[in-house]
C-alpha cells in the first residue's frame, strides 16, 4: 500500500514517542521510506539511536547542521516527502503549526513544506480541551491539515479522557487514506466525552425540505435531503446539548440522542418550533418551502383538457419569525443560505433582513444531496469561509463554534 511513498516523520517531545517506535516498525513492513526528524524534547523520550535503527535512515535534529544543509536542507527535506505525519503532535508544536513559528528544524519545516501533513496529536485532556489549543485545532483544520484523533483514554499522567494518541495502527491506516487522497476515514480530532461544550444547553434545530399539498398525492417540495441539518442535530447533541429536532420529509434515520418531530408543510414545522422553544440555539436549516398552495384539493385533482391554475400564498418565514421574537428568543439565531449565485451578498442580505446572530452561506448548486459541503460563515463582525468537507465535519465544527460564540456573550 505504501510501497515506496516517501514519508516525513515529525517525532514531538511526549511520552507517546515510544508508540512511535511501533509506527515507524509497521511503516517499513509497507516499504515506506522514511525520513525522520526529531524536536529535542522528543530526545528526552526515545533516542535517536533507536529510532536510526528501526527506520533505517538518518535522524534529523539539527536546523543549523552544516552537512545537513549541504546535503539536503530543510526546505528539500520538507518537500522530498509524500506525506508529513506529526507524531506525537504535542500542544507544543500544534501552536507553532497555527502560528507559522519556524525556530526550531521541525517548526522550520512543518512551515516550508507544500506537501500534505497529518497530525497525531497526544497530551493531558486540560491542554487538550484547552480553548487555546482548540483554536489552534481549528486553525488548522482550516488550513488543511488532517488529523487522526486524538482518543478517550487512561493518561500517562493517571487522568482519563481526550487526548491520548492513536494507537500506530490508526495512525497507519490514516496515512494510507491521506495518501491516497481519501480523507473519509476520521481524520477529525474527535468531540471526546468530556468534551460538552452545550452541555446544559437546548437547541432547537428544522432540517429537510417541506412538502406543501396540492391535492393528497402531489406537492409542492424541493431536493433538499436533510443530511446537513440531520448531522447539525447529531453533533449538537454529541456536544452535550439536548436536541429537538424538527424535520421535514427526510429518507434519513432519527440522529441518535436527539428528540425528533416529523412535520410535511411550513406552517405545521413553525409550529412545531414554537413548541419546542425556548431554547439557547435555534438553527434554521430546513429548505422550507416558500409558498403553499391556498386550497390545496382533498380529492386527487383529475387530467383534463387545461391544466389547473393554483393561488398560492406565502409561507411564514420560520427563521425571521423567531429571530424577531421580543420574548424568548433564542441567544443565538443561526439561518442557512442556500444560493446558486452571488451567495455572499445574499447571504450578507438575509443576515439583515432576517435579523440573525449568523448565517451559514452555501452554493446549492454544489451541496444538494451531497456528502459535502463548502460554506461560509457570516456574521454581522465579517465573514469567515471554510474549506470543502463532509456534511458531517462541517456540523462538528459548526457546533463548537457556536459553543463559542454562545460563550464569548456577554450575556452568557
Ligand atoms: O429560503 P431562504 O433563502 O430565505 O432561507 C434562508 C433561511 O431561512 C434558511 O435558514 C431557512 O431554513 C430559513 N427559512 C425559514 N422559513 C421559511 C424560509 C426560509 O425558516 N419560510
């Protein structure tokens, strides 16, 4: 599988060096080549001399080493590689990576490399779970980097929780799929169990399209497949928030954890809404349909000879409705824009007009039925875009920034 694939090896300074003794063993099973640098912290922990001998290269440590620069030299050595992997990442070298730092040979080159890096990191759960090592995280998930867990487990240092390193056979398995440009397996760090950040919080959540009738077997509906708001829903209440919700017609299973309420029209999901609030967050992700026929027919309207002429009215506006709400409404208010042009200033628009905390711009023409998604955050303070990524990647991100954001309130 990864036979003669160049990998650089990023050794950082914690006690899951010696995991990676095992790594770089299983990497040569696969007849990697493997180039291997090591920060000085990771010296305290395996030897070079162990490490020499199971990757049967050279060992660098050096940035100012005379023959290495000759030779090769940091920027070659970052660019002679298929794939960097970071291992173990500590929340040392994570802070360097998202801050661009360069002072040490590993900084130097993890910031001069053009190729791919995968990150592995391992630490205590506090400096895991720590907000400035989750802005780092996400900085650099927004810079592409890929990451295998971190995992639940016992620490060395007697806690248990997020922030253990992959075991080398995930780590393994991650640089295959990141090789092979297949970023499906979980490459995210995962929302551990004591990682809640809605904790004790509600969030009502619409998803799905609606389906308004026009006599009892057709309707007026839209593609939209629920797969977004669905997975919003499941990452929420992975995230330690109680859930509701309120979902259109969808050939989706129930999210896990999660209450939901099934509705066909606009007008039955407002009012399944307004049952459901109050909550902290609501999150308008449903395709609702923007007109309803007036009188929909309650026999099957027969084929005649001129096709049948409908008035239709309008359907609430479920988002602007809550948005606007004097008394309980949601601290956050969060609307999708689904467009197929000038997305960003539509998006900017319905932020205004819908009196929404933020709104999630998508182009629909790219997202509808898909597994992924590429959106914009926008926010009255500006707007932030965010690489392409599964439905589901961009729900867990989205979920932490609005524990985020829910924080960082005045009023929280
Ligand atoms: O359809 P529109 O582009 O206006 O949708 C923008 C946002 O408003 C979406 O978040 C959608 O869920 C919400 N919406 C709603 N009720 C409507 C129309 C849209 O909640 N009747």
């Amino acid at each position: 599988m990864l036979d003669g694939k160049r990998i650089l090896l990023v050794i950082g300074g914690g006690i899951a060096a010696y995991k990676v003794l095992e790594l770089i063993r299983r990497l040569r099973e696969q007849n990697a080549s493997l180039n291997v640098v090591m920060t000085r912290a990771a010296k305290q922990f395996v030897t070079p001399l162990s490490v020499a001998s199971l990757s049967g290269g050279k060992v660098f440590d050096d940035l100012f080493s005379l023959t290495d620069e000759t030779e090769i030299g940091h920027i070659q050595l970052s660019r002679a590689a298929d794939l960097v992997v970071v291992a173990p990442a500590t929340a040392d070298l994570l802070a360097k990576m998202a801050q661009g730092l360069a002072d040490d040979l590993a900084a130097t080159l993890l910031l001069a490399t053009d190729k791919k890096i995968l990150v592995a990191p391992a630490m205590n759960l506090r400096m895991w779970l720590h907000p400035a090592t989750q802005r780092n995280v996400a900085t650099l998930q927004k810079d592409g980097v890929l990451f295998v867990g971190p995992e639940d487990g016992d620490m060395a240092c007697g806690e248990y929780g997020p922030g253990r390193m992959s075991e080398p056979a995930a780590i393994l398995a991650a640089v295959a799929s990141a090789i092979e440009g297949d970023t499906r397996i979980a490459l995210l760090p995962g929302i551990g169990r004591f990682d809640k950040p809605l904790a004790g919080r509600r969030v009502v959540v619409t998803s799905g399209p609606t389906h308004e009738p026009i006599d009892p077997v057709r309707y007026i509906g839209n593609r939209s497949s629920g797969r977004q708001g669905h997975a919003i829903a499941a990452a929420a209440a992975k995230a330690g928030a109680e859930v509701i919700l309120v979902s259109g017609p969808v050939t989706l299973p129930d999210p896990p954890g999660v209450s939901t309420l099934h509705v066909e029209t606009a007008i039955e999901m407002l009012a399944a809404v307004e049952a459901a609030l109050p909550a902290d967050i609501f999150i308008a992700t449903a395709a609702v349909a923007d007109w309803r026929v007036e009188a929909a027919a309650s026999q099957k309207i027969k084929k005649s000879d001129t096709p049948p002429q409908f008035a239709l009215a309008e359907n609430p506006d479920i988002l602007a409705l809550v948005a606007q709400r004097t008394a309980g409404r949601p601290r956050l208010v969060v609307g999708f824009a689904a467009e197929t042009d000038h997305i960003l200033a539509h998006a900017r628009e319905k932020l205004q007009r819908k009196h929404c905390d933020l709104i999630v711009a998508n182009d629909v023409g790219d997202a509808m039925g898909k597994d992924e998604n590429e959106i914009t955050l926008i926010a009255p303070s500006g707007s932030e875009p965010w690489p392409k990524m599964r439905k589901d990647e961009i729900a867990a991100r989205l979920v932490r920034h609005l524990a985020q954001m829910l924080k960082d309130r005045p009023d929280a």
